[in-house]
C-alpha cells in the first residue's frame, strides 16, 4: 500500500521540479534590453487604446511597428527608444492613421462595447486582469509576435488595442483564452464599422 502511495509523490516532485525550471529558464531568458526598450515605450504619455506599438532588436538596431491614432506618437516613439541602452538605429514603421471623425466616433463606441462588457469587464482599467502586456511575450515554441508583425515584441498598457482606419477595426494584443479573443471581436461591431480582424493573441496558448 506504501507503494502505490509514493508513487503520486513522485509524480508530482518530477511535476514541480520541470515546471520551476521552466519558470527560470524563462525568467533568465528575459533581454535587459528588450526590456529597456519596452519600459521607453510604455513611459509615452500619449499611447493608448486606440494606438498600438510593436518592437523588434537586432544588433542595435530597433525596428518599431504599429499605429499611431495621436499626431506625434510615431516621431516620440522613435525618440524615446534611442535613449534605450545599447540602442544604435532606429527604423520607424509605424503608420500614422489619418485624422477623421467617423474612425474616431467608431473607436468610441468599440471601446465602450468591449470594455464595459461584462464579461471583459476585467480587462478594463481597475478590474481583476493583470493590466496590459508589459512582459514578453512567448508561444510554446519560442518567441512569436503579432501575426500582423511577426517576431517583434508587443508593448502597451492596455490588453485590448482598437486600431481604426477608413470605419474597419483591427484588434490588437493579448487576451486570457479564445473565448475572450471571439467575444471582443463580436462585440467591436459596432454600427457604422465595415469590418472586424480580430488580431488578437492568446495568453495560454500563444497564438494568434
């Protein structure tokens, strides 16, 4: 009877054991500089929901992606990574969206829909979900970004991003399950919108 007994032990010693040195392998895996360069874009005063920043780093050259719905974020952004360290280049690929009060009426009323939803209520500032995407983030296979910019690095504060160009959304970020990912995109049609590309990643599974 001991036997049979000892036998889960073991089991959940072996579990325990690969799954704190999975915790440090990815905790050791953690770039200073990637991490430097994510905390200059996440210190941006006027990065928000509507905007959506990416980074990639190679040898000292940054290369940013994203959206910009606020007229200097792109210049800013750019200005703000080459105080990271070990930054020698920066290649700026964020795409200014153009001014216009149907996309800014369609952002409102997408980010009311999704963020006082009940059940996403948590990504919503003050609510129970860890707040935004400040850490890597990692597929089970290695490093993986937005389908949109494969590769690069995501940074920003809130979970859910709404980029709105010419009345068509895309969703941007990270998301607990693919529940939360399918609701948000139902909920961002919103009247007046033409189109919906649910873009978002999920947390558990690392993908798209």
């Amino acid at each position: 009877m001991r036997t049979h007994m000892r036998f889960p032990g073991l089991v959940l010693g072996l579990v325990v054991t690969v799954s704190l040195a999975h915790a440090s392998m990815q905790t050791s895996a953690v770039d200073p500089t990637i991490e430097g360069i994510r905390n200059e874009l996440l210190q941006l005063p006027y990065y928000g929901v509507f905007d959506f920043l990416s980074f990639s780093y190679d040898k000292g050259t940054v290369t940013l992606f994203g959206y910009s719905a606020h007229g200097s974020l792109k210049t800013d952004a750019e200005r703000a990574v080459k105080r990271a360290p070990k930054v020698e280049q920066v290649v700026n690929k964020i795409e200014d969206l153009p001014p216009s009060q149907a996309d800014d009426d369609i952002r409102w009323k997408a980010y009311y829909a999704i963020y006082r939803d009940p059940f996403l209520q948590r990504y919503a500032p003050g609510g129970a979900m860890l707040w935004g995407h400040r850490h890597a983030y990692r597929g089970p296979f290695g490093r993986f970004g937005p389908s949109m910019f494969p590769g690069s690095e995501m940074a920003g504060d809130y979970p859910i991003h709404i980029v709105v160009k010419a009345l068509r959304i895309t969703l941007l970020g990270v998301v607990d399950n693919e529940t939360d990912k399918n609701v948000a995109g139902l909920k961002a049609r919103v009247p007046g919108s033409l189109n919906v590309d649910n873009q978002l990643m999920v947390e558990a599974s690392g993908t798209k």
